[in-house]
C-alpha cells in the first residue's frame, strides 16, 4: 500500500511539475506575443510620427519657399516704387514746362495784340500821309505852270526864283523820303506780324508735344501704378499662404506631440506589459449586462464587418480585461478614455439605448468571453493605414 501511495504521489508530483512547467511556457508564449504585439502597435506609431515629422518639414520648405518669393515681391515693388517715383518727377517737371510755355504763349499773344494795334495805327497814319502827299503833288503837277508863273511874277529876282523852285524840290523829296520810311515801317510790320504768328505756331506745336509727353508718363505711372496694385495684391495672397502654413505648421508640430506622446505611452504600456501577467478567461468574472455592453460595441465597431471581424473585436476587448495594464473588467476597458470611438461619439450610448446588436453581435461576444481570439493577444485595430502591419480582417487590421 506504502508503495502504491508513494509512487501515486510521484506520479502526482511529476503531473503538477509538467503543469507548472506548461504554464511557465504558456506564459512565456502570452508574454512574447504580448511583447510583439505591442512592439508592432509601437511601431507603427513611430512611423506615423516619422511620416508627421516629413509633412511638417515639407511645410517648412514651403514656408521658406513663400518666404523667398515675399522678399523678391517686395525687392520688385521696391524697384517698382523707385521707378513711379522717377516718372512723378518727369511729370512734375513735364507739368513746370507746360506752365512756363503757356506764360510765353500769353505774352506772345499780348505781344501780337500790341503789335496789331501800332499796325493799325501805323496804316492809318500811312493813308493818310498817302494821301496829303497825293493831294501835294497832284496839286503841284496840275498846277505846276500857274505856280512857276506865280513864282516867276512874285520873284523880286532871278535869284529869289530859284530859290522858290528848290524849295518845291525839297518838299518833293521830303514826301517821297516820308512815304518810302512808311512803306518800310508797313512791311517790318508785317514781317514781325508774320514771324510773331509762326513763333505763336510753333510753341503751340511744342505745347501739344508737352501735352502728349505728359500723357505718355501719366500712362507710365498709371501702369506702373497698376504694377504696384498687382504686387501688392501678390504680396498680401503670398502673406496670407505664409500665415496659413504657419498654423499649418504649428497644428502639425502639435499632432507631432500628441503622437510623441501616444508613442511614449505605447512604449509605457509595452514595457508594463512585458512585466506584467496574463489572467486565465476561467479567472474572469463577468457581470450582468456585460454581454449586452460587448455586443453593441461589436455592433457600432464592425457591425458591417464579416463575422470573423466582428470575433476579433471582441476578442481584443477580452484581451485588454485579461491583461494586467488594462482595466479588468468589460465595463472598465470599454469605457477607458479615449479608447473606442463610439463611446466618445455617442453611438454607443444609442446602441444601447435600443439594442442594436444582431444575432451575430451576440454570438462573437459570447466566443471572445469564453477565451477563443482569432487575434491572439491584439490589443488593438484600427482602419489600415500606410505603414501599419498587423492582421487584416475585413476592413480592420488588428495589432
């Protein structure tokens, strides 16, 4: 009997060493996949934060980019100014000549009045000289014998008679030189008449030459004036892309954090988890309602998923209650912050409100809380994204 007893006690000894020597491989099984699982989710997040990190520097670039073409907008305005500058100028100047032009023009009409007015005067007295010196000499021809007769019977001598002959001479010539100084002043006159009209011709030539020179720089200060707009305009667009990157920028350097933050968490969790254990499905006790809570999260999650996607999300939450980092209780994981979309949304709640869950919802919760994982240990999934590998079901990959 002694013997018996001792070797059933052997053999049970030998049955709970393989037990604890299974569970010791069990665990390091848990703990491996564990480890990779959260390696994996780590990461991704890691090449997600890389991908961040080049979109933010590619807007940086095209910050600088901005930047530079803002410098050189303004460098051409600049020039542009300088240049608009330049042609008021011209144009002040242009307008300085036209006003002293027009003065000329004023004294030389003030001139030509003048002139026109002793013209005038000049051709009255002329006709009139004209004509006393007509009369003088008609009278002198018609009546030359009875004057020289006169002269000849009045003459006391032959001396005094010539002397009375010169002195008719004399007038004579006296009236001729009178009537050619007259005809001379009549054509000077005339020729400053002339010359004064062709001078008044000629600076209204220049005048409309002015006029059109002051149109033509009024038009270059109008395009370039319009050129000034135009930049401005560029520069205030450019500026406001600049502006416009910089929030960019500064909202991307913040995404940056949050995942530099998720990553530092991720790698918290990872190492909790290395060092932490893995409770058996037969220690978890579940609550009443648990099963109506897991369904229609199954149901908001992948209720449109094929039936192997809607297990392994409940799968995944089983995981999280049976892992140490996690909360150990359905309502506990579900619940945590900033975990499940729907419960942050909202949908949960009115899937509850109304127990949206189908047959098939209620099925994968009742296969994920009696232990069986189509995912392993996955503690997480998402919709794929560039870069993240992990188990693909449906439109789910798990990780």
């Amino acid at each position: 009997m002694t013997k018996r007893g001792t070797g059933k006690g052997k053999n049970n000894f030998i049955v709970k060493k393989a037990q604890r020597f299974l569970g010791s491989i069990c665990l390091i099984a848990v703990l491996a996949s564990l480890f990779y699982t959260e390696g994996r989710a780590t990461e991704s997040t890691r090449q997600q934060l890389e991908e961040a990190k080049k979109v933010r520097d590619q807007s940086r670039s095209e910050l600088e980019d901005t930047k530079d073409d803002i410098a050189e907008m303004n460098e051409e305005k600049s020039t542009l100014q300088g240049q608009l500058n330049n042609l008021n100028s011209q144009l002040s100047e242009v307008s300085d000549n036209l006003e002293n032009i027009e003065e000329q023009i004023d004294d030389k009409q003030t001139e030509i009045e003048n002139t026109m007015v002793e013209l005038e005067a000049a051709r009255s007295m002329e006709a009139e000289q004209y004509s006393s010196m007509k009369k003088r000499i008609q009278f002198m021809y018609e009546k030359q014998n009875v004057v020289l007769i006169a002269n000849l019977l009045e003459s006391g001598s032959i001396a005094d008679f010539l002397n009375r002959s010169n002195y008719f001479e004399q007038l004579a010539a006296y009236d001729r030189r009178m009537l050619s100084e007259y005809m001379e002043t009549r054509r000077l006159i005339e020729a400053k008449e002339d010359a004064l009209k062709e001078e008044k011709e000629q600076l209204e030539d220049f005048r409309v030459k002015e006029q059109a020179e002051q149109s033509r720089v009024a038009g270059l200060v109008s395009q370039t004036s319009g050129s000034i707009k135009q930049y401005s305009n560029d520069i205030s667009d450019a500026e406001s892309k600049a502006r416009e990157l910089e929030d960019k920028i500064k909202a991307q350097e913040a995404d940056i954090k949050k995942l530099e933050a998720k990553l530092a968490e991720e790698i918290r969790l990872s190492k909790l988890a290395r060092a932490s254990t893995w409770r058996n499905i037969s220690e978890v006790t579940f609550a009443e309602g648990d099963r109506t809570l897991l369904a229609n999260l199954i149901y908001c999650e992948a209720g449109a998923e094929p039936y192997e996607g809607k297990v392994a999300v409940g799968a995944v939450v089983i995981n999280r209650v049976l892992s140490s980092v996690y909360p150990d209780t359905v309502v506990g994981v579900i619940y945590q912050n900033r975990q499940f979309s729907p419960v942050a949304s909202g949908r949960l709640a009115i899937a509850l409100a109304n127990d949206k869950a189908t047959a098939a919802c209620y099925q994968a919760a009742d296969e994920a809380m009696k232990g069986y994982s189509n995912v392993g240990n996955c503690v997480y999934f998402r919709t794929p994204v560039p870069g993240l590998s992990g188990i693909n079901i449906g439109g789910h990959v798990f990780y």
